[in-house]
C-alpha cells in the first residue's frame, strides 16, 4: 500500500510499504479516506524528534471499515469511523480513569505511557497517512459516525485530534460562560481552542499569532486578533480586560516558540500566559513540550527545561494542567455537535490534496505559506 513515509529531516516521500492487516483478535482494517497534516507532525518532519527514517506519519485518521477481527462485536465493516490518535486499550489503570492519552497497554516501554498512529516515542504503530490501516482495539477506538459521515467529513476528521484538543486545552484552563480567554497561537490547535471557548459561551476570546491567514480566521469565528509583530500582546490583554488579566489563557504553541524576527525562544508563551492571565486564572497547556530536544538552540531546552517564571504564577496562584489529549473524553460529544449544527469545525481547511501530493503539502504547511492553515490528504482519491 502506499503511504507517507519519513527520510529525514524536511523529507517525505510516497512509497509502498508492507499492507496493514489484522494482526490481533479485536483488530480493525479501516480504508483511509481523509488524513490530517497536524502540527506535531511538523516538529518530527523537522527532525526535532526521535521519529525514526522508514516509518509513516499520521495520526489524524477518518476511514471505512473493510475488515474486523473474529472478537470486534460493535464495529462492522462499511462503517464509517474516525479514529482518535490515542491508541488504548481501555482496560489498564489509565484508560479506566479516563486518561486514554496514557495508556500502559499499547505502550511497549514500560517506563513510558500513551501509544499513537506515526508518533514519535509513543509506540511502533504505523500512520494512517495511507490507503489502510490497522485499528488495535477496534470497538474501543473507532468512533462510528451516522448518515452524514461523508457530507460532513472534513468536520469529523477533525475529531481525530485537533477540535478535541483544543476543547481539552479549554477544560484544563477552566473555562466557564462569561470568561475572558487568551489563546497564544492560531494554528489549527489554537484556532480550535478558541472556537471550543465560543462555543463555550467565553465572552471575549483573544488570538495571539503574527500570521495574517490564521488571524482573519480568529476574527471569522468572532475571537479578536491579536498580531505580536505589531503590538506587546501581554500590555493588549490587560487593555482588553481592565489591567486584570484574561480569566483563563490556552498555550497552543509549544517548544518551537519563537519571536516575529524567528528566533526560539521555549519559554516565551507560557511566561507571557502567566503575565497574561489574572490571579487566580486558569491555563491549559497542549503545545508540545518534550523531555529533551537536542536539535534546540536553546541550552536548557536540549534538557527539555525552560526559564519559567514560577514565582509569578505562584504568587498570582494560577492553576496549570498540560499534556496530550484524551481524545475519547470528547470526541462523542463533539462528534455530536457537528451532527447537530452546532459545530463545523472545517472552517480551519484550506487544502485538501491526494496522498501523492503530501510531500508538496508538508513543505508548504512546514513554510507556514499564506493560506495553508491546515491540509487534509485523501489517500482513497475521496
């Protein structure tokens, strides 16, 4: 089968490698029709992971069921189902409390948690930037969707990862009707989190970026844009909101942070978070942070630590939740949002491409080209 395979940094090719099949009893083989460029496919295709030359990306998968293992019971083949790209059990600890972003099953090291489709250090499972792949634990992880699975496709797609995920970095933040809310970055995952806080009722959510294309679409779903080339976004917060802070502030950025002239600078959005949100305010963190990045200009973020100015966030006694998303704590909700009316979360797509075009596809989102806000492949020509 042919899939988007990893070279080497800033290198991808199409080739064909080995088809993905039933390998388990409660596997399940779904036909890719619709896979997601995300923004931490990015870093690995930058080579600052550990992502390793050979393997496939893809984690934002959505697809037809054409094969289930003998002990699959709910999901049947022709179904439509996103995946999320979590991969877990749903029977260790972790999944049992809901934290299916740390599963201890699909993980092979035993000192790590969590297992992802083509994710560096979270498993050996192939991407499903491809024409099929295979869904471990298929009653657990697919996520069947109704009548309307392929009008409204680009919608679901998005629930593989980026709408739950910005709805998560919302609820680790605390966001409540009425609130003020800074998101610093409008990437997709940024944008996502500031259409979550609307759809939350937030009464005045602000967009940090120096992008033109993702600032007109902060102001498209009603989110103020705030462009940090051109103003102190920390003094336009406290502007906004009468000298207190933002309520509550999301950190979609994560540890390739950099300033408008593109030097990185790690620390940079979480310290500004902190000035930015008042005492007592709430910050959810889901930009990638990681235990080491040796590729990083920065001496103390090759050790995976940042300059972070915890005595202010701990006199201001602001609360902080971080880390990947658990994706199936949402989806069915959101799923159910976009089946409704209530949410159409593929305002953010601005290019849809065959599999053969994805090399052109990750050299123009990895460009931050005007325009390309998020790109969705269809390996099955849908």
């Amino acid at each position: 089968m042919k899939a988007v395979v990893y070279k080497g940094p800033n290198d991808v090719s199409v080739e064909e490698i080995p088809d993905a099949k039933i390998e388990h009893p409660a596997d399940v083989l779904v036909r890719i029709t619709s896979a997601n460029i995300c923004g931490s496919d990015l870093h690995m295709y930058e080579g600052r992971t550990s992502f390793e030359p050979g393997r496939s990306f893809g984690h934002e998968n959505l697809g037809e069921v054409v094969e289930v293992g003998p002990a699959v019971s709910k999901v049947k083949v022709g179904e439509r189902v996103v995946l999320p790209f979590n991969i877990a059990c749903g029977f260790c600890k972790n999944c049992e409390r809901g934290f299916t972003n740390y599963c201890l099953t699909m993980q092979p090291e035993p000192k790590l948690a969590g297992a992802a489709y083509g994710f560096a250090d979270m498993g050996p499972y192939q991407g499903g930037q491809a024409e099929y792949l295979r869904v471990p634990y298929g009653d657990f992880n697919c996520l069947r969707l109704g009548e309307d699975a392929v009008e409204k496709e680009l919608d679901y797609v998005m629930l593989a990862d980026i709408f739950p995920t910005g709805w998560h970095a919302t609820e680790m933040a605390g966001v409540y009707p009425g609130d003020s809310v800074v998101i610093y970055g409008g990437g997709p995952v940024g944008l996502m989190a500031a259409y979550s806080a609307i759809i939350k009722g937030a009464g005045k959510v602000m967009v940090v970026d120096r992008h033109q294309d993702r600032l007109k679409l902060a102001e498209q779903i009603g989110a103020i844009a705030v462009n940090d080339a051109e103003v102190d976004p920390v003094e336009f917060v406290k502007d906004q909101t009468m000298g207190f802070g933002a309520d509550r502030g999301c950190e979609c950025v994560g540890y390739q942070a950099h300033d408008p002239e593109g030097n990185e600078h790690p620390n940079q959005t979480l310290n500004r978070l902190v000035d930015s949100v008042r005492f007592v305010g709430g910050i959810g963190v889901v930009g990638v942070f990681l235990p080491q990045d040796p590729g990083s200009p920065d001496e103390l973020e090759k050790q995976g630590q940042i300059a972070f100015d915890y005595g202010n966030y701990w006199f201001k006694g602001q609360t902080m939740g971080s880390g990947q998303c658990p994706v199936k704590k949402y989806n069915r909700a959101l799923r159910d949002l976009v089946a409704g009316g209530k949410a159409s979360p593929s305002f953010i797509v601005s290019h849809e491409l065959s599999l053969d075009d994805a090399p052109t596809g990750y050299k123009n989102f990895d460009s931050r080209e005007d325009g390309w806000t998020k790109v969705v492949l269809h390996p099955a020509g849908a």
